[in-house]
C-alpha cells in the first residue's frame, strides 16, 4: 500500500459521496469510486480492490452490515463505517460483521482522512463517542455464571492471550509492544496470529472477543 490509500465510498446519497470525495482527494486519498447500495458497494469493492471501504449503514436493498460482511468473507477490503447513527444496535452490527472502524459522520475532516490511513494500514478506529457506549453496554452485561470463553480463546498462548487483553483495551501495535516489552513488529505478528486463531477479521471484532472472554485490561 502507498501514503495514498484507496478507498470507495458507499453511500445512498449523491451529495454525500461527492462531499467525502472532494474532501478526501483534498487530503490525498485515492477515491476509486462509488456505490449507492450495498449490493454495488460488494460488487464494486470485488472489482475496484480499494484499501478501504468508507461504508453508511442505512442504504436500500442490502444495508451497510450486510455488505460489510460481504465484502470481509471476499478479503475485498478493509472496512470503515460512517453513519449518523450511533445506535448501539448498528455498533455492534458492524464490529460483529468485520467493520475495522466506526465514526459518525459528524467527525471532522482531520479525523476522518486519519481513521481512513488507519484502517487502511490495518488498524482499528472507533469514535469515542462509539467507544464509551460499547464499553458501557459491556459493563452493564452480567456475566453469565462458569460461561465458555469465546471459540478460538482456549488456543491461544499465554502471550497471545496478553495479545487479546491488550486488543480489549484498545491498544495499538506500538502500545502494545511497550506493554510487553516486545518489538513493534513482533507485537503486529502476534495481533495477525491472535486474529487469525479466533477466525476475526478486524482488530475490533478482537477485542469484543476479548471482553466477553474478560481478558481486556
């Protein structure tokens, strides 16, 4: 991947698209193309190949999810919700689909150009406005009494398991290579392994593992 990630924007709305293109070239992002459905968004990323996907949630005939997953189980992308919504409903929908991030599209230009070469360089990103309700909606969850950790925890190594806690929290490759006294690289071969044994796809989709499993911390 080059400094210049290449992303397709899908959303229903012309107006739109033509807004988070115009802001998006001006920052020096590649925008490959458009869709306005879900069904176009799967079918353009499969054909276009972006870096990104910059993916609303509420579009007709396929939603956001839907073709978030869609295009997750092809490998077409990496994916970034933008939604007005921050229904926890469409958070969880979209982590739990394979979403590499989620932001309102309330955020500013800086931050959404930054979370754009963020997932594009596999990392996650998540507003914080997002991150204080799926972390609320995790503590008020009780835990069920002597539950089963999540599939794929059992496999992992005592390393990888600090990993996962380390993804729980929220830290990036270099945080969690400070954590563990480990490189930044080592520290980023160990996420792809840890994501790999626990079949997720995103760093978010980790750390939800992570939680309900309650290793995050």
């Amino acid at each position: 991947m080059t400094d210049a990630p290449r992303v397709l924007i899908a959303d229903d709305h012309a107006a739109i698209r033509g807004g988070l293109r115009l802001l998006l070239e001006a920052a020096g992002v590649d925008v490959v193309g458009e869709a306005g459905d879900g069904r176009a968004a799967v079918r353009n990323a499969r054909t276009l190949r972006p870096d990104v996907v910059l993916m609303d949630v509420r579009m007709p005939g396929t939603d956001g999810i839907a073709a978030t997953r869609a295009i997750l189980e092809e490998g077409s992308a990496h994916v970034l919700v933008l939604t007005t919504f921050d229904l926890d409903e469409y958070v969880f929908g979209a982590l739990r689909a394979g979403a590499a991030g989620f932001l309102l599209k309330s955020a500013d230009a800086a931050t959404l150009v930054d979370a754009v070469r963020r997932v594009a360089r596999g990392e996650g990103v998540m507003a914080p406005e997002v991150t204080r309700r799926v972390l609320d909606a995790f503590a008020a969850t009780p835990e069920p009494a002597a539950a089963a950790p999540p599939a794929g925890v059992a496999e992992l190594t005592a390393r990888e398991r600090d990993v996962l806690a380390g993804l729980g929290a929220g830290l990036s490759n270099a945080e969690l290579a400070e954590r563990l006294g480990i490189s930044a690289a080592t520290a980023k071969t160990h996420v792809s392994r840890v994501l790999g044994k626990l079949g997720c796809t995103s760093r978010l989709q980790a750390s939800i593992v992570a939680r309900e499993a309650g290793l995050a911390g």
